[in-house]
C-alpha cells in the first residue's frame, strides 16, 4: 500500500532553496507597488521559480523529463538588465520587443541536454548583459551629477558594487561547473550550499536596499537627448568646415542662382544634412551664407580693383549676384555700407595710406 503524502530526503541546499524561493517572493510582494521596481519583482520571481525547478531537478519532486535550470542563465542576465533599465529610466514602457531577449532562453529548451553548452552560452550572455547594465549605471550617476542638486541621495552605488559581486559568484560558478568531472561529491555539493548561501544573501541586500533608496533620479532621457543633439552639433560643425572649404576652393558659391539642391548633389550628401551642417556651422540660412561668401568676394575685390577698370556690377556678377538689387541689398546688410560708399572709403583709406 503506497503512503498517502511521499516524502523527500532533503539535503541542506534544498532548504537553501525553498529560503531562496520564500524571499524572492516576499521580496516581489514588497517592492510591486513601486514602478520604477516592478522589473525587479520580475526577476525575483524568475529566480524564485528557478529555485522551484533546482529544488525539484534535485529531489525529483516533480518527475521532470527535461532540464530546465541551464536555461536560466539565459533568463538571469536580460531580467537583471531590464530591472537596471527600468529603474534609471523613470519613463521606461514595457514594450514587446523586451521579449526578444528572452528569445535564446526559448531556444534553448531542446538543446538542455547539452548541459555544459548551454551554461556556456548562458555565461557570456550574463557576462553581456552585466556589462550593459553597468554602463547603464554609470550614465545614470554621470547624468544626476549633472543636472541635479540632490545627486547624493540618488546615487546607485549599492548596485553597481552589487554587479561586481554577481560577477565574481558567477566567475566562481562557472569554475565549479567545469570541474564537476574533476572534484569529489562532497567538495562540490559544498561549493554548490556555499553558492547558494552568497546568492541568498546578495538577493536579500538587494531587496533591502531597493526599499530603503531614498530618491531616483528622472531626468535620465533628457540628458540622452541633450547629448544626441550635442553629437548632432559636433558632426554639423565638422561637415560645415569641409562645405565652406570646398565652396571658397572651388568658387561653387560663384555659381548664379546655386541653390541646396546643387551642393548637395556636389557632395553627394543629402539636403538636409547639407541644410543643417550651414546653419549649425554659420548661423546663417544657407541664402544668407551663400551670399556672404559672395560679399567677402566683392570686398576683396575691390580692394585689388581700386583704380581699376571693372564697374561695381561687373564685380558682383563674377561673384555670383544675379541682379543689381539683390547686390546692393545683401552688401549694404553685411557692411553696413553701400558697395560704392565702400569702394569710396578702400579708395580714400588707400590714398591716405600712400601720403
């Protein structure tokens, strides 16, 4: 007659375990109703039910016909990451293509067989993933710096020391899952408890200091759009310099009626990186900047022509003016002069100098 409740032999890790699950758990319950944690209670209860399966996988609680534990650290690296991102980034939307980093995890159900593959690719992606996160993390504290008074009570120090703890368990983990071939029973049943008590640890520090992180800082997204822009400018201004040197070599701005369209075509660059390069560059409209190269031409101009034969008009026509009006009215807002008032004081300017 078979007992009506079955019982397990339960080794010290297996109680580790269902510690690890209980906390993650509680901790989830805690820290849901804060937005900005949610992504952590997500991955709490990831872990809590890989704790479930390593518990079960051990014991053979539930039977299972497939390893399901290797894939968790597939799981692990993109839950932590989503956590860092959601809480740096006040704004943050859960969007479907979260679920994409998710994706080798799925994948890689078939494949659990191949246990120690399976782990290895679960390690790089951790490794990947720590890294993203802890980049994340600087440009968080960089930005709060920045743009906020209350920086201190903001700062993600605790997590960003915590990344490296993680780091270093998951090193010393992989080590043991290599040489489990290697090492007797006992050392790495020991190893494994050891483990799990550092894992169960670290989860309950970042449990505790999630509740207790006094402010978070919201201006993360303003400061990527404040950089974007900067970057922007920075490459504005280097494609400016390349346009203004190659108009003034190649005397395109002499061009009568040159409009966007012909730089453009010139530099094979689109119009409107052309557009945005000269008024970032210049300040100017791209009208009143080509017209400026031409003024700055009829200057020099007529300070070699003095005494000359060429006429005003004869000059602004060789430097790219099409009408009389047009000529008189971009000088005059350049120079404040009148091109014959100009002409009249090189001339007097270069008599005086002569006496």
């Amino acid at each position: 007659m078979s007992p009506l409740v079955t019982t397990y032999p339960l080794q010290p890790v297996n109680i580790v375990e269902i510690l690890f699950c209980a906390l993650c758990l509680y901790g989830a319950i805690l820290l849901i109703h804060k937005p900005r944690l949610r992504a952590l209670c997500l991955l709490l209860i990831l872990e809590a039910v890989l704790m479930a399966f390593n518990f079960s996988e051990e014991t053979g609680f539930l039977k299972q016909t497939v390893l399901i534990t290797p894939i968790f650290t597939l799981i692990t690296g993109p839950a932590f990451y989503l956590f860092v991102k959601h809480l740096v980034y006040s704004d943050a939307q859960w969007q479907h293509s979260d679920l994409y980093h998710f994706l080798p995890a799925i994948l890689s159900i078939p494949f659990t067989a191949f246990t120690q593959h399976v782990i290895a690719v679960g390690s790089l992606s951790l490794v990947i993933y720590g890294l993203v996160s802890y980049r994340l993390l600087n440009k968080y504290r960089k930005a709060s710096i920045e743009m906020s008074s209350a920086a201190l009570d903001m700062r993600l120090n605790w997590l960003r020391n915590m990344i490296w703890v993680f780091a270093v368990l998951g090193l010393l983990d992989t080590i043991r899952l290599n040489l489990q071939p290697e090492l007797d029973y006992l050392v790495l049943n020991s190893w494994y408890l050891a483990h799990q008590l550092c894992v169960l640890t670290l989860y309950a520090c970042l449990i505790w200091f999630a509740l207790r992180q006094p402010l978070l800082f919201d201006g993360l997204a303003s400061f990527d759009e404040s950089n974007t822009m900067q970057d922007e400018r920075d490459l504005s201004q280097v494609l400016f310099a390349q346009i203004n040197h190659e108009l003034v070599a190649s005397e395109l701005f002499k061009q009568q009626r040159l409009s966007l369209i012909d730089v453009a075509n010139h530099f094979k660059i689109g119009v409107k990186d052309i557009s945005s390069a000269v008024n970032t560059g210049s300040g100017l409209n791209f009208c009143e900047y080509v017209n400026s190269l031409r003024v700055a031409d009829v200057k020099q101009k007529i300070d070699e022509n003095i005494g000359g034969k060429s006429t005003l008009l004869e000059i602004a026509f060789n430097s790219g003016f099409n009408s009389k009006s047009s000529f008189n009215s971009c000088f005059k807002n350049s120079t404040g002069l009148t091109p014959s008032q100009y002409q009249r004081q090189r001339l007097h300017n270069n008599e005086t100098t002569r006496i």
